[in-house]
C-alpha cells in the first residue's frame, strides 16, 4: 500500500488517472471480438474502447516528450524523478499496445 501511494505521490494526479484509464482499456483489450454491438454495455470494449486506444497511445508518447524536456533544466532528484516516470510510461505503453495488438487483429480481420 505504501507503494503505491509513493508511485502516486511521484506520478501526480493526472498522471495516476491516465495510468488507471490505460489500466482499464488493458482489461477490456481481452472483451474485443468480431462482433460490434451499438447498444449496451457491451458498447464499451467493441466502439469505444477501440477508438480511445490510439489516442491514449499518442497521450502517453507526448507526456513522455514533455518530461524529457521538462528535464532538462531541473536539479538531479527531479531529473531522476523525470526519468522514473518515464520508465513508468514506457512500460505502460509496451503493456497496452501488447495487449491490444491482437484484439485490433481480431477487429480488423476479414478473412
């Protein structure tokens, strides 16, 4: 639990949502099939979760950017604190795009 609340207290707020929403569309990257369903709940991983997707992925690469420059003229612990938070996001993103290749394969299949 301390762990966490560390993780968050170097993250900031809005870096620890953008972490818990790209958490969520992972959890959802399993729930894509080939069907599409336009109502419902079922709505969520087929449209919505699809189409946030990419937009998350070029989210994190900006953030990424902007702690690389925000770092630059920083003492060392907030360079190491930049640094962090950019291994975090890296991660994150390797983990998202992991997990939705395969479901954008499964959507974009017509054979």
């Amino acid at each position: 639990m301390k762990a966490l609340l560390l993780i968050a207290r170097l993250l900031g707020a809005l870096r620890v949502m953008l972490v818990v929403s790209v958490f969520v569309l992972i959890a959802l990257a399993p729930l894509v099939g080939s069907d599409v369903f336009y109502s419902g709940w079922k709505m969520a991983p087929t449209l919505i979760a699809p189409a946030v997707v990419p937009i998350f992925f070029f989210v994190i690469l900006f953030d990424v950017l902007m702690c690389r420059v925000c770092r630059i003229d920083k003492p060392a612990i907030e360079r190491q604190r930049f640094d962090s938070i950019v291994r975090i996001e890296l991660l994150l993103l390797v983990l998202m795009v992991a997990f939705w290749v395969p479901a954008f394969y499964r959507l974009l299949d017509t054979v």
